[in-house]
C-alpha cells in the first residue's frame, strides 16, 4: 500500500518512539499499552482507522497542515445512522434529489482548524460517490452533493463520524427551521452568567482590603478572601474564557496570529500574576479586574453576535428579491412574486424560468435543468405527479405544477450562490481588512510588550500596562464595521428590490467606470408597445399555433406579440426548443410553428430576409413556408434620459444589441458617441467586449435581461440582470435588479460609494479610538478593567455610527423616485 511520506510524517514517527507515546492522529497521550500501526501509536481504533482511511486515499497529507490535526473519538456504533434512510427522515433532511445526484447539509461543532477543511473537502478522494464537500467554517456547516444510488444518506454521515466529524442532526430539522437560540448561543450566555457572578463576588471580596486604610484587616482574612477569590476566579478562566485560548492555540499552530492572541495574552497575564500574588502574600491580586475584563469582553462578544444574527435576520427579510412566476387561477393567469406562494397553487412555468419551491408535476411530461442546484447543464426528463426540487430550471415546453411548500429564499439564494457560478474575483476589501487585523495585532503585541518593559521596575504597573494595551487596542470594532457597514447595505439594497449576491459586490459596484446596456428587455419594456404584423393576414387557426408556441418563451418581445394575439386558448405545443439570440420553435396542432430574427427565418425557409423597417422584427413561418413579420414598436423604458445622463457624467456607456440598427438615430444621442453602439450582436460577441473592456483597465458593469447574456454578465465585474415578471434570470449574475427601478441605477451606485465612506469612517473612528486609548494604556491611566468596559463600547460607537449613516439614506433609497423620461 503506497503511503505518502513527509516532513510532518517523519516529526510524527520520532515522537511515537519516545517513552511517552502521543497519537500519531489526535496528539493526545497514548495509554500504557497504545495500537500501533506502521511504528506510529495511536490511543484507539477511532484515530487508527480516520489514519488507514487516509493512507489508503493518498491524504496522508492532511497532517501537514497541523501535527495534530485529528480529533479523539472512539469508533461509532455500527448501525446508528440507519434511521436517516427512513423516508420521512430523509425527505426532511435532503434538500434536493433527482433520483441520482441528492443534496444535504449538516452541521459539523468538531471544525476547528485549518486541517478540518482540508480533509472534509477532501471527501470526494475517500469515497467517489461524494461529489463535492463544501465547509462553512463559520457555521460549522458541511454542504454535501452524493449520488444516491451509491452512497446512502446513513453511509454519508457515518464516513463523517468515522472521520472524527460527527454531524449534529436535531429533531428541530425535521420539524422546520431551526430556532434562533441554539446550543451555542446558550453556551455563551451560560459564559457570561459565571463571569457576571463571579465578578460580583469577587468585587465585595476585595472591599475590605481596598477600605482598610487603618491596615487593621488581620493577615487571615486577607488570605481567605484571596484564596476565596481564586476558588470564584478558576471556572472563569476555564471555562468563561476558554475560547479566547483554544483560539489562539489553533492559530498559533497553525503559524497564525488571531485577532484572540493578544486578548488570551491580556487575561493569562491578569490572572497569572493575581494567583502569585495572593499565595505569595504579596498583595490580593487583581482578580476583581480578571473576572470583570472576561465578562465585559463577553458582553462584547454577546454584541457582536447579536449584530451580526441581525444582519442576518435582515439578509433574509431581503431576500424577496424582484423574482415572479405565473399563478393560475381558473383561466386567469397573473404574475405574482414567490413570496406569496402558498401550498396547493397551481403554478405555470415557462422556458427558462425557474422553479421557485418543491413542486409536483401537473403536466403530462417537462424538461427540468438542475444546473442551478448540481452545476450540471444535463436536463432531466420528469412525469406527471413527480416531484421538482426547488431551483430547477424548465427547458423546452413550459408546464404545470402543484406547490408543495412555501419557497425558502435563504436556499434560493444559497443556490445562486453554487460555486458552479460563483466568480473567482474576491473583494479586495476582504483581504484589506484581513491583512490589517494581523499586522494590527501584531503591532499592538509589540506596543504592550515594550511598554510592560518600560513599567518592569514597577511590576504591578508593568502587568496592568501590558495588560491595559492588549485589550484597549483589541481590533473587534475594525473587524465589525465592514460587515456591518456592507451588510446593511446589501439589506437596504434588498428592500429597495436591487438584491445583491454577497456583500463584496458593494465595493465593485461603487468602482464601475464602464457599463454595457443590452436593449430589448433592458432599455425597452414589455406591455405598452404597438404591434404590427407585415403580410398576408393571419388566419385564427394560425394565430392560435403561434400562440402555442410563444406561451413558453420569455423573450421580451414574445410576450408583446403574445399579448397582442389575444387569443384565448390554443392547441398544445411540444418540442418546444429556443435558440438563444436568433429564436424558438415548436410542435402545435399537428403543424410546425418558428418564430425568430429574418435571417434565421430565411435560414429555414429559404425566402429572402425581409427588408428593414424601424422598429424590432419577428418572423414567422408555418411549416416551413416563410408568413410574415410582426413589427414591434419599442417602449422605453421612464426615465431612460435621465438615467443615461447621469451614468454618462463620470462613466463610459455602450449599448450591444442582438436586432438591427434601426434605432441607432434614436440612440446615439443618449450615448454621446456612435461607436458607443453595436447591433447585431450574439452572446459570444457581448462576451468578448467585456473582455476587451477589462483589458483596457475598466471595471464593467452589464445589465440584460439574463437571457442572451450569461456569459457577459459573468465575466463582467457587476452582472445585473432585470426581472420584470418573469423568473428567467441568470445565475452567472451579481444582482438582481426589478425592471421598473433601473431608473434608480445611479442612485444606488451613489449608495454603494456612500456606504463605502462610512466603512471609511468607520474605521477611522476606531483607529481614533485605539490610539487615543493606547496613549492612555501605555502611560498607565488605564486599569485592565476600564479597558474590558471600553472595548465593547468602541465596538458599539462604531455600529451606531454606521448604523445611524446608512439609516439616514434609507428612506431616500428605498422610497425615492425618479421622473424623468425619454421624449
């Protein structure tokens, strides 16, 4: 058996030779007798077989990443996850499943380190099945894509229990969402309540030594008071204060500094000194300070969750973004938004368009591409009462469906955030704010460390400057200000209908120098434009196939020439297929129907391309004889005018168009230079231009409707595609704007520069805060436990001033409006 051979196998195997063994998997102390295999010790089957499991998958690397990467546990018991393969169990748990690819998450508290991602999103190396591992190390989340057929939901978690990574799976999952306060939120409270009471405690302990000025207090009950207060004092550091530790300690094995290690060093040093002082009888000690700083340190830490469970709670409240789909109710049709989606409507989808919520199948047969939810483009073909998953995505004939469920917009939203589509750009600010808390922490170690030098004739001084410096200069409220700032941001664009993807389009989006306009469908709109048909007239049976056909597609311009037929029931259509830029066709009422671009049209029917005419054309042929062109008269969109002068002030504007020219006249004055406009344009040629744009240095924007333009609007910097009532958006996009709103582009690109002023202030206002506090710090004016009070406060100015600034604009950007229009 091949195993890999490395710099941290060969330290491992000089160790497991010493006297006293450590596991080779876990580093904790091996027993007296401890399993050996391939001379390496291991303190029981659990780490001996995670090590065979991976020195049979060639992963033995997984220990370069820390020498004591694994975790102890003892093998599971065998059987134990069976109950997941229950069919009740397992609908509860699978969030997508179509009959071969199947999708889950659970929840995994064993993360800890650097190592942990690694190995989990190693999976696919152990067992094949396993197609893709995705770790939220935050959420302690594994996200999890199998095939079904050769893995079951009970083999997948028990791989991960054997692995040391057991999952959490509580009866809330199976019941609905889970609740707000979790294990872990009951933790820190538990945290805070013996930090709070111990420090009450200790704070009357130490009044009688700090009122006796007569000195009349007798040696005895000095030390029990002292020793009562290291009785108090002990579960504090334990367990109270626990986290900043083992923080710390996983970051400085892994050669890190963590914004915890100067906290973790502050408290070490309070309590350290406190103890020698007390059992020494050199003084009471400072425990008082110790429980105080560890309490308000997590009060602050109670904040921050609290801030950021309500960014959150906001994220969601965002998330009904501008996304429709067709209810029908008796023969009416209306487009509604898939939050008033309810249990039992009867929904229409059309080509394109995606399936908001778990649904059965009402028609007869559909085309189903799960690309949103597996990244694989392959359609599936479903039957009547089958069940569709939420964020598949209907190709070919449009069809019917029965909600069974209320659509969930955080998994809608975890889907367009697939990696399959998620682009490789990372914020810049996000490796800003990163870099700066590690130098920062650095910076500020040095600072105590020098100062506490300084102090060292004076040791008690020198132990509360040391002390003082590392909390008072704690970088909390730098690392909170641009989540939050950016964060309320994406909420406050989420309620003025602009959904964002992820907080790091903000800053790109304050950056665009460069913005491409597709026309139809983005400048133009659809339900106000005059229709016209150039040829023979068409006969009601023609008209009804030609209805059939358009019914499916969400092209701008078929629901304009749709709307225009008025035909009130049409024969059933099917193979249906659109291509993308030129045009659609189908099978109706025993006749092939096409409809698309004159030359495609002359294409199929060999007549020659229709001449041009000032308005957008849409030819027909009927089986395969060519029967005319419906004009369709544009309607611009309000405000258009105004909206591309205020763009033109500060950017370059570029129109690419897939019709002809013949509103270039029209135009041209709007983009101020002619070669500013292009037509005829496919989607390979939007590409390149973006490309080319990006070559030249520009960041680019590009807004279409998600039809034509996937590629561009992923290789853009901003992708925005408009909804207007349809669900047929590109998951390649950044944003998801509501047709109706693109008026109010400047306005929300002038937000996005403004949010960025306040992080800047933001920032600033805790650099302010951090220097000033230093300077008091390191000339002693500062207890260690005014610096705990402070700190959260800092962190609490620095929210309330950002918080306040964004409040102040958001009426402005979710209620303003925009008159102006294009004559």
């Amino acid at each position: 058996m091949y195993e890999a051979v490395n710099s941290a196998s060969l330290l491992k195997d000089t160790q497991t030779t010493q006297a006293a063994p450590v596991c080779f998997h876990c580093g904790e102390q091996c027993d007296d007798e401890p399993l050996l295999k391939n001379g390496r010790a291991f303190c029981c089957t659990g780490c001996q077989t995670v090590y065979e499991l991976l020195q049979e998958n060639d992963l033995c690397a997984y220990y370069n990443f820390d020498e004591r990467a694994g975790l102890s546990f003892k093998r599971s018991r065998p059987g134990r996850f069976e109950y997941l393969d229950d069919e009740a169990v397992r609908r509860a748990l699978i969030q997508f499943s179509d009959g071969t690819i199947a999708k889950t998450t659970f929840r995994l508290p064993q993360i800890h380190c650097a190592s942990c991602i690694w190995l989990l999103e190693n999976l696919y190396r152990i067992n094949p099945a396993i197609l893709r591992s995705e770790v939220n190390f935050l959420k302690k989340e594994i996200a999890l894509t199998f095939r079904e057929r050769e893995v079951r939901l009970s083999e997948v978690a028990g791989l991960l229990a054997k692995l040391g990574y057991e999952p959490e799976i509580r009866l809330a999952q199976l019941q609905g969402p889970p609740r707000r306060t979790d294990a872990e939120q009951r933790r820190l409270w538990l945290k805070v309540g013996l930090a709070g009471f111990a420090f009450g405690n200790v704070m009357l302990f130490s009044f009688p030594d700090y009122l006796d000025s007569t000195g009349n207090l007798g040696a005895q009950f000095k030390m029990l008071f002292g020793w009562l207060s290291i009785l108090f004092s002990t579960p504090v550091l334990l367990f109270s204060a626990a986290d900043y530790f083992v923080s710390s300690w996983y970051a400085l094995r892994q050669r890190k500094i963590s914004l915890d290690v100067p906290v973790a060093l502050g408290i070490a040093a309070l309590y350290g000194r406190s103890v020698f002082d007390i059992i020494s009888g050199a003084g009471p000690g400072y425990l008082d300070s110790f429980n105080g700083l560890v309490f308000f340190l997590l009060i602050g830490k109670l904040f921050q969750k609290k801030t950021f469970d309500a960014l959150s709670f906001d994220r969601n409240y965002a998330s009904y973004f501008p996304l429709s789909v067709t209810l029908r109710q008796g023969n009416e049709e209306s487009a509604v938004p898939v939050s008033r989606l309810r249990a039992g409507d009867l929904i229409f989808v059309r080509n394109r368009e995606l399936v908001p919520a778990d649904s059965v199948l009402l028609s007869d047969t559909a085309q189903i591409d799960y690309s949103f939810v597996t990244g694989e483009s392959e359609p599936v073909t479903i039957s009547s009462g089958d069940t569709v998953y939420a964020g598949g995505r209907v190709t070919g004939a449009g069809a019917e469906f029965t909600v069974l469920r209320e659509a969930s917009h955080s998994y809608l939203t975890q889907l367009w955030n697939n990696e399959a589509f998620r682009k490789e750009k990372r914020s810049s600010l996000v490796d800003l704010t990163d870099a700066f808390g590690k130098y920062f922490t650095l910076i500020v170690s040095l600072i105590a460390t020098v100062a506490a030098w300084w102090w060292m004739p004076d040791a008690d001084k020198a132990i509360n400057v040391f002390t003082a410096v590392l909390i008072i200069a704690c970088p909390c409220a730098l690392t909170l200000a641009a989540p939050f700032t950016l964060g309320a941001a994406v909420a406050i664009f989420g309620k003025a209908k602009f959904y964002l993807r992820n907080v790091g389009v903000v800053p790109d989006l304050a950056a665009l120098d460069a913005i491409v306009f597709d026309k139809t469908g983005t400048l133009t709109r659809a339900g106000q434009a005059e229709v016209h048909f150039d040829g023979e007239p068409l006969s009601e049976a023609e008209r009804a196939l030609i209805a059939a056909c358009l019914k499916h597609s969400t092209h701008p311009l078929s629901r304009q020439i749709l709307a225009s037929l008025n035909v009130s029931s049409s024969p059933r259509a099917t193979g249906f297929h659109e291509t993308a830029g030129r045009g659609i066709e189908c099978e109706a009422g025993g006749h092939r129907v096409a409809l698309g671009s004159p030359a495609w049209i002359a294409e199929l029917t060999g007549a020659a391309s229709a001449p041009g005419s000032q308005a957008a054309r849409v030819c027909v042929a009927v089986d395969g004889a060519y029967r005319g062109c419906f004009r369709v008269g544009n309607a611009w969109r309000e405000g258009l005018d105004g909206l591309l002068d205020s763009l033109r002030a500060d950017r370059e504007l570029y129109l690419l168009s897939g019709d002809n020219d013949h509103e270039r006249e029209t135009l041209q004055p709007l983009f101020a230079d002619e070669g500013r406009l292009a037509f005829h344009q496919s989607p390979e040629d939007k590409l390149r231009f973006v490309q080319w744009l990006q070559t030249e240095g520009r960041v680019v924007g590009m807004i279409g409707d998600g039809l034509n333009d996937a590629g561009a609007l992923k290789q853009s910097n901003v992708g925005i595609a408009l909804t207007e009532d349809t669900g047929a958006f590109s998951p390649a996009c950044d944003g998801i704007l509501a047709a109706e709103n693109l008026q109010r582009l400047p306005v929300y690109i002038a937000f996005a520069r403004y949010a960025l002023r306040v992080l800047k202030a933001a920032f600033l206002l805790s650099l302010v805060y951090n220097a000033v506090g230093l300077g008091f710090a390191v000339t002693g004016k500062l207890s260690p436990l005014v610096t705990a009070i402070l700190m959260p406060l800092s962190s609490l100015s620095v929210v309330a001033v950002a918080w306040g600034a964004m409040k102040l604009r958001e009426r402005e950007i979710v209620q303003g409006t925009t008159r102006s229009t294009l004559n």
